[in-house]
C-alpha cells in the first residue's frame, strides 16, 4: 500500500526548496509536484495524502506561463476525489486575480484602496479621470514580484507611460488603478498565517520601490533592515484577517496591509504562495517554514486518523 504523503504543488523550486528542507528536519514524508508542465489521467485517482498548493502569481515571470491554469485543473480533480488541498480552489483563484481579492475582502468588511480594473491603453487613461485621486498606481490583475506597479502624480505622467514603449501589457490583460496610501512611517506591512492562525508580522521598507518579494532569492543586494519582525497584530485586525481567511479557505497566506497617516489600515495584496525573509526571522529566532512544516505534518496524521 503506497504511504501517505504531504504533496506540495509549485512551480518555483528555489522557493520550494526551504520548506523541503524543514520537511525533511520533521521527518515529514512528502512529494514535491512541479506543475509548469506535466500530464493529468483524469481516469486515475490520485494518490493518498494531502495536498499543498503554492502556486504562484507570478510563474509567468519564470516563463511558466500556463501553471496556474494547469494547477487549477489538478486542484479540482484532487478536490473532486475527496482529497484535502491546503490552499485550494479559491486561494488559487485569489491568487491571480487582485480584482476577486478585493472583492472578496470587501465582502468581509476589510478596507481596500479604492480600485478601478481596466482593459485597452485607453480605457486606463479613462479610468484615471474617473479615479481622480492623485497620486495613484497602476499595477496588474495577475501580477506577483511588484509587476506593473507604478507610482503618478498625474494623468499627463499616466499618458506617456501608456503610450510609450516601457508599457508592461499584464498577462491577463488587465490593468488596476488604485490610490495611493502613503505609509506613515515609510514601510507597509505583511502579516503571515499558518493553518489560518497568526503568526508575525514583517515590516518591509518600501522607500526603494514596489518590489516586496521577502524571499532570499529576491533580496540580492537589498539593505539588511528592509524586513524587520514586529510587534503582533492589534486583536480585532488579527481577527478580522483570520475570518477572512476561514470564509475564503486560504489555509496558508499572507495579508499586505498599509497604515495611513491618519491611522486607517488598507489591505492591499493576499499572497497565498508566501514566501519569508531569513534576516528578519534569524534576528527574532522564530522560522515560518519550520511553522510550515509542523502544521503539514499535523493535517497528514489527522488525515490518517480519519
């Protein structure tokens, strides 16, 4: 009889490769399942165990155009022959569309800077007139590694980015306006979640750009103090973002949010494909991946028992 196994859906191994080395710390039987290609027998069952989905926005990035679509195809055959997915069908549909995120969060009663989506060059110019909050970004649908997200202060800069040859066409073609919240104190926040329990919040610097990724990988040359781990959150935020995610249910993920001068609190971003800064967990000596991979190992003997 073939051993159950925690099976963990990427597309990214140099993401992946942290968790796989916790996993094995654990003794946590696993299978990682590279879904940027692959075959799907839909007349098999799959095998017995449960399933991780880290699937990310941004596969396009790393020429894995067609993961995400892919992985939503074996995510509905897992979950349609009873197996447990951790991050399943909604948490990948929320990953790679911002506009159903905020939907959806505001559906739960959690602020969200105002948004327009567009598709066409002109219809975001026009969309910029209607906004009329200045300054704005723009940033895409399907985005992930801070992709299209660009600061203006007015609509005469929006024009010539639109109509210049820099213009970054979104994958899916839909481009966001939104407004700007500036942080108070200079650095946005990400607050991550572990079997929808919070776990720490990491304050990120972003006075150098919109490029947010706390991964190792994403932080060559990157100025030590960009991530910090910091105090937990307030009680009724920590709870409102652990509903959310129990009425969405996204399993593992994390929730960006900003602070404005005037101390209003606007979730921006979801990422359940989360990834975590080694400098800012070495200094506070608490490792998510380690988090990571006791609940997995957990949600497997629970899935045995039963």
């Amino acid at each position: 009889m073939t051993e159950a196994k925690v099976y963990v859906l990427h597309e990214n191994y140099e993401w992946t490769q942290h968790l796989e080395k916790r996993l094995i710390e654990q003794k946590v039987p696993y299978e990682l399942w590279d879904l940027s290609e692959g075959v799907l027998d839909l007349s098999k069952q799959p095998p017995k165990g449960i399933f991780y989905n880290r699937m990310s926005a941004s596969s396009h990035t790393r020429n894995h155009r067609f993961a995400p679509e892919f992985s939503q195809q074996v995510i509905k055959w897992l979950e349609d022959n009873g197996r447990v997915v951790l991050n399943g069908t909604t948490a990948i549909d929320l990953e790679i569309s911002k506009v159903k995120q905020y939907l959806a969060l505001q559906k739960s009663g959690i602020k969200t800077p105002k948004t327009i989506a567009t598709i066409g060059k002109k219809s975001i110019v026009e969309a910029a007139k209607r906004l009329d909050k200045y300054p704005f970004i723009t940033k895409h649908n399907r985005a992930g590694k801070g992709a299209g997200v660009y600061l203006f202060n007015s609509l005469a800069e929006l024009e010539v980015y639109v109509n210049s040859d820099t213009f970054e066409e979104p994958v899916d073609g839909i481009t966001l306006l939104q407004e700007y919240i500036k942080p108070n104190d200079g650095r946005v926040k990400r607050s991550e979640f572990i079997g929808q329990k919070f776990l720490y919040t990491v304050s990120i610097d972003s006075s150098q750009g919109f490029e947010l990724c706390p991964s190792d990988e994403c932080q060559i040359g990157q100025k030590e103090e960009k991530f910090q781990i910091i105090d937990p959150l307030e009680s009724k935020q920590r709870e409102s973002y652990e509903y959310f995610l129990h009425e969405n249910g996204l399993d593992v993920a994390a929730v960006e949010w900003v602070e404005d001068g005037n101390h209003q609190i606007y979730v921006y971003d979801i990422n359940t494909n989360t990834n975590y800064n080694n400098t800012a967990e070495e200094k506070a000596q608490i490792f998510a991946h380690k988090h990571l991979a006791a609940y997995l190992k957990e949600q497997l003997s629970q899935n045995e028992r039963e």
